[in-house]
C-alpha cells in the first residue's frame, strides 16, 4: 500500500501534462502511486498518459468513456485509489521540489491526521511567483493537531481540495465525494474541514498553482457561474444532516455571501443581462439559510435592499475609487511643488558641522557599515550627534535603545538631510536628497564587487532589468568618498561609477569585528538558537539569479545538505535579502527551521554575528565570501551554474579559478568535500590565504575609526595595514573590462 495516491484529473491540457507527471514522479519520495484520469480529453492527454504509464509501473491511467467533468473524474480516481493519503493534483499545476517527502516527514510528526493543509504559491504566465497571501496562518497554527472550532483562522485560506492531502479512511468512513458542477470543490472542502478531528499544516510551498494567461475555467464569462448556489446548498444540507455542525450556520452563510459577491463584482464572471438574475437568486438562498438571530455582516446587508441598490452602490464605488485617485494624483502634484519651492529657500540654512546622517539597505535599520561608523563615532567624537533614517515606524520599534532617528519623507528627514555635514550610506540617497556645498557624502557601498555593478550593467540589460542607471549614477554624483576594502574594489568602483568622488582604502567598517575574532565572539547567535557548543556550524549562503525571474533557484536541497553533513554538525542557512519576503523561505526552509534540521538566519539583522558563530561557510557567488575570508576559517564555493550566472549578470573576474577554497561543481562533490574533510584541509588554507591577500587587503580592524577620525574629524591616521603577503593588482588587469 503506497503512502500516497496522487489523482491527476486530465481534459485539453496536454501543453502542461508532462510537466505535472514529471513534478510528481521525480519526486525523491517514492511511496505514491498516481491515478491519472482522462477525462474523455479530445486533444493529446490519453497518448500521453499512455507514455507515462509504459514508462513507470507507478502510473496507472482510468479511462472514462464520456467527459463527467473535474468532480467526477477524481471521484473515478479515488476509486482505485490504494494509498494511505489521497493527493488531489490538477493537471496543469505541479509539485515543488522535495514537496512529498515534506508532506511524508510532516504526516509521521503529526501522528497521521485526518487532513494536512500545506501552502502554496501562485505562478504566472509572465515568469513571476506569488507565495499565498494568508501563509501566515498556517505559520501562527503550530505544530499540533487541531478542528477547525479550535483554529478557525484555517478556513480563511483558499477553500480548494489541492491544497490538502486527505487520509482515505477518514474519506471512506465519513462518505465524503465530489458533485458534478462548477464550483465543486465548495461542498467537499467545507464539510471535510468541519468534521475532521485531527487537522495539520505544513508551512512550506509544496504547489505551484498556475495562472494561466488567459484564466481558468471560473474566469471565463457563463452562465455556469449559477452553479454557486446549488454547490452552497449542498453545504448546508450536510451541516442540518449533522446537529453537532449546527454553530457552523453563521460562519458559512457569510461565506456564501462573500463568494456570490466575489463573483457578481467581477466583470468577466457573468453575462450582462444574467447579473440581476444572480443577484436575486443569491439574495433569496440567503433569506432561506439565514440563522434565527444570526447578524448580517455589513458588506451582504446590500442583498436585503435589492438589484437596483445594488448597482447604484457599485457604481458609487467606482465613482469614488477614481476620485481617489485623482485625489492623490493632485496631492502629490501639490507635494512636489512644495518641495521645490522649500529646496529653493531651505539650502540658505547653515550646515550643522555636528550632524551626521546615516541610513543602511534602504532605510533598514542600524546595520552593516553605516553602523559599525556610527558606533565608532559615539566613543571617539561623542559631539558628533548621529540621525537614523528609517523607512516606517515598525522599523524605528526595532531599532536599539538611545538611537535618535526619523522616518522617511517626514518633515523632521527633510530637516535633518539638508543641514547635515555628513551623510553616511551603503545605498544611493533618494533623488529628493539634495547635495550641499561643503556637505560630505559617504558611500560604504555593500562589500566587495564580484557580479557587475552601476555602469557596467548597460551591456547586461537582463540583470538590469527595472533598473535605472543612468538615475543611480545621478544620485552617486554626490558622492565625495568611496570607501575600499581592497584595490579590486577601488578598480571597479572607479569604472562602474564614472562620477568625481575621492576612493578611499579604509577597509570595511563592519569587518572590524571579524578581524582577530576568537572562536567565542559568535556565542550568544549558538545560543539563542540552541546550537551545541561542541557542534561544527556550516553557514550556507547562497545568492540570487538575475537569469531567473524572482532571483530564486534551488541549487541546494538545504535538508540533504544538513543530513549528509551528519552528527556534531548545525548548518545555518542565510538567503540574500532580497528573496527573504519571496516564496524562496516558503519552499521548506521556515518548517525546516520549526523541526530543528536547521537554523534560518535569513531575518538575522547582524550578519557579521551569523559568520562569527559559524565554523565555514559555502557560497555559490555571495558577497559574503569577501568578508568572511577576514575570519580566516574555510571556504567552499558551489558553482554548479556558474556559467549561466556569469553569462546573465558578469563578473569581473572567474570565482572558480581565483577561489577562496575548494569549489564544487556538482551537489556530489559538495557532499564529498565535507565528507572527506577536504573542505579544511592544506590546500584550503593555501586558496584562502591567496584570497585574504587579495581581498582584505585593507582591513586591519580600525577602518570605522579611519573613517570617523580622517573624513570627518579631519585627523591624520596611519594607512591600513595590509595583510602580510598580499600581491599588488596590475593597474591594467583586462579582466576588469566587462564583455
């Protein structure tokens, strides 16, 4: 008996067919069997599935003789069905990598229940992902069982049969099928939800769910919309079948409500001439379930007072969503005007020689270098007074005690970015940030350059893609200094950014903590997150790809990784910020992170904490390297793609021939680097030694206390001390020169 059965409905999907079956049937877990059924599909399904079928015993395909429809045709599949669980899938979505042996693990944790809800994100034909709006709820309902009574908070997400696995006994037992219809999933998912006992989540991605450009079946324009009602008077028959479901009433009238709603607002759903039709049908099955003393929420009370209201109040709300926009249109006209004419009486205010203004990653928070200047700042020159700008006020919440800000776009900002004497950032200043004489810009940029960056980007216009350049180097003209940890960095800065600012060989102000650092300095991040002490911690940091849309692609099974790595080992994973808010954290790190696999240390804000307490790091092509080579401690980079990344965003020169440790070409060779103890040996060391000359070059430790003591207290220091060793780079090296 198979641990799932996978039911793929099929009927005129043959463009997507092959690729659902393969996302299920190269799965790493194995213990399925998948019930293909076609549907009487008059294109190419039936010879397709034939092919799987010849291809893997797995495969069985049920034949129907006359299309019955979507309801019908997994009730044919669950028929046979053999497995433990029943997986509905539709036939133009597919399985996420790793999704079935995640549903697998997650199903013996919770002790078999009745049904499992996972999460799921929505992809479009354009190329873009969208993880489920409501993923927090599967997030806030725990690791336990539960009913629905106990966490109704579960029957807000999307009431769809594919977004659940179903243990089949509890099926056959409480009787549960599929009606003929359009909006058939309504009366399975409501009364399945309502009686089980025992109700899980997995809070991972385990389905793409496919948007089609042209919509699917419900977006289309028909009279088949009508079927709402029928399906709706389905789930209360079944709830007065079942006294005990009867405090449900309530909660499914408004629902019912909601959803006819939903679909008469929308201006593809039904015919014109069919909308008060609908209307009327709608408003009198809500008369006839109305609960005695039950009360109508505020947005269905419109069905009490007939069509004509009804249209005259969707008519009012267009009306008015327009003036709003014009509304806000003219606001901001008026904003800019005010602006302008402020900008040209404001520059007249003196400077404040003692004010300095820092921001980091676009208004984040106290972090990377900006900080580390500003916390050198407060000991050496404690007149300095140092402003934060931040983008919200749950940003400003977070923000350590004693640190004096202002929000972004407030009038005090606007103060405060005009009369500083020192404005100190890694990321371009907004454009409405003007630059005044005898003010000084400090750039800290963001590490060191491996991928193209500013000007260089003109020849990539993938990796530039909504990306303004000829603006950012606008905005980079006020820059009067440039810091640099290294000369590569001071090359490519000077031709990426073809601007009048002074480069400075400081050293990178955040590195200051990493340089001589003891094996202790990363405790209390072990600690917090339960880590032995006598563990080997492996960071992995992978980076984003700008040859795919979104940036995110699984290059790493993090759960094989931190399995095959074995006993005495913790591995620590840290996406790139800019895919910690995508679908990239729901594809199992977060429910990862919940069983203790592994630590996400992606919303750390200090990543220098994350490098001090880990023992090595692997990378594919991450800026991290950079800096984590001042730690002195193992590198590895797996660069199984390396080609298309070069290829897609360039590089200024090869990371795998000019590598700070072993470079793995394939996840084999990963496994086997750590396996062998490869990852640390005498070779290694050499690679990293090589690479620590070239590139801390100019981190000693003190490149905070450079900045604040030679640009902006004006004192002289001795230059930064270079790592022993360290090679010159040749004023005329090529490989600087994009491609």
């Amino acid at each position: 008996m198979p641990r799932f059965s996978v039911i793929v409905p099929c009927f005129k999907v043959q463009g997507f067919l092959a690729e659902c079956l393969d996302s299920v049937l190269q799965q790493s877990y194995r213990d399925i069997e998948v019930i293909a059924v076609d549907d009487c599909s008059p294109d190419g399904c039936g010879a397709i599935l034939g092919e799987y079928a010849a291809g893997d015993d797995r495969v069985r395909v049920v034949s129907l003789p006359e299309n019955v429809g979507l309801g019908r045709a997994r009730n044919a599949g669950m028929a046979q069905a053999t497995g433990d669980y029943l997986f509905f899938l539709d036939s133009d979505d597919t399985l996420t990598p790793g999704a079935l042996r995640a549903t697998a693990d997650r199903l013996a944790e919770a002790d078999d229940p009745d049904v499992l809800v996972f999460d799921y994100a929505r992809t479009y034909w354009w190329g873009g992902t969208r993880r489920n709006v409501l993923a927090r709820v599967l997030t806030e309902a725990g690791p336990g069982t539960f009913t629905a009574a106990e966490h109704p908070e579960i029957l807000e997400l999307l009431m769809v049969v594919w977004n659940k696995v179903y243990r089949r006994d509890f099926v056959e037992r409480e009787g549960f099928s599929f009606p003929p219809g359009y909006y058939e999933d309504t009366p399975w998912t409501f009364p399945v939800m309502l009686t089980a006992r025992r109700i899980a989540v997995l809070d991972r991605i385990c389905l793409y769910y496919r948007q089609r450009r042209q919509g699917n079946i419900l977006s289309t324009t028909s009279r088949k919309h009508f079927d709402i009602h029928e399906q709706y008077e389905r789930v209360f028959a079944f709830v007065e079948a079942r006294p005990e479901l009867a405090a449900w009433r309530p909660f499914l009238h408004t629902k019912m409500g909601e959803h006819c709603l939903d679909i008469l607002g929308k201006p593809d759903r039904l015919p014109p001439g069919d909308k008060g039709e609908f209307f009327r049908r709608t408003a009198q099955l809500l008369r006839s379930h109305r609960p005695e003393g039950a009360r109508i929420p505020a947005e269905l009370r419109v069905l009490e007072r007939g069509y004509a209201a009804y249209r005259l109040r969707h008519q009012a709300g267009r009306a008015g969503r327009e003036l709003r926009r014009r509304a806000h249109k003219a606001r901001e006209a008026a904003a800019g005007r005010l602006t302008r004419a402020g900008a040209a009486v404001r520059p007249r205010r003196p400077l404040d020689p003692q004010l300095v203004v820092y921001s980091a990653f676009s208004h984040r928070g106290v972090l990377g270098d900006p900080a580390a200047i500003h916390r050198a700042a407060r000991e050496i020159a404690p007149q300095l007074r140092g402003v934060w700008v931040v983008r919200d006020e749950e940003t400003a919440a977070q923000l350590p005690p004693d640190t004096e800000h202002v929000l972004l776009g407030s009038a005090e900002y606007r103060r405060v970015t005009e009369r500083a004497a020192f404005l100190v950032n890694n990321v371009n200043w907004p454009g409405t940030v003007a630059k005044r004489p005898g003010s000084v810009h400090i750039h800290t940029h963001q590490g060191t350059p491996l991928k193209y960056m500013g000007a260089d980007l003109l020849g990539r216009p993938g990796a530039r893609h909504g990306l303004d350049v000829p603006g950012m180097l606008r905005r980079a003209d006020r820059w009067d200094y440039s810091l640099v940890a290294n000369r590569h960095s001071e090359l490519v800065w000077e031709r990426a950014y073809p601007c009048h600012f002074t480069s400075v060989r400081t050293g990178s102000p955040r590195n200051d903590v990493l340089v001589g650092a003891g094996p202790g300095d990363g405790a209390g991040f072990r600690q917090r997150h339960g880590i032995p002490e006598d563990h080997t911690v492996v960071l992995y940091a992978p980076t984003r790809r700008d040859y795919r849309r979104g940036g995110h692609v699984d290059r790493i099974d993090p759960a094989r990784l931190a399995r095959d790595l074995g006993g005495g080992h913790t591995l620590v994973v840290r996406l790139h910020p800019s895919l910690a808010t995508g679908p990239a954290r729901g594809l199992g790190l977060a429910e990862l992170h919940r069983r203790g696999v592994l630590v996400d240390a992606t919303d750390e804000p200090h990543v220098e904490e994350v490098m001090l307490a880990s023992d090595a790091l692997v990378t594919d092509y991450s800026a991290l390297m950079f800096d984590y080579a001042c730690l002195d401690r193992p590198i590895v980079v797996h660069a199984d793609d390396w080609g298309a990344y070069a290829a897609s965003r360039g590089a200024y020169f090869d990371i795998t021939a000019e590598a700070p440790g072993h470079v793995a070409r394939s996840y084999r060779e990963l496994a086997w680097l750590f396996a062998s103890g490869a990852w640390r040996d005498e070779e290694a060391a050499r690679l990293r030694s090589d690479f620590r000359d070239r590139f801390c070059e100019f981190d000693d430790g003190r490149a905070a206390e450079r900045v604040v003591r030679t640009l902006m207290l004006g004192e002289e220091m001795p230059p930064a001390t270079r790592v022993p060793g360290a090679r010159a780079v040749p004023a005329d090296r090529d490989l600087l020169a994009p491609s």
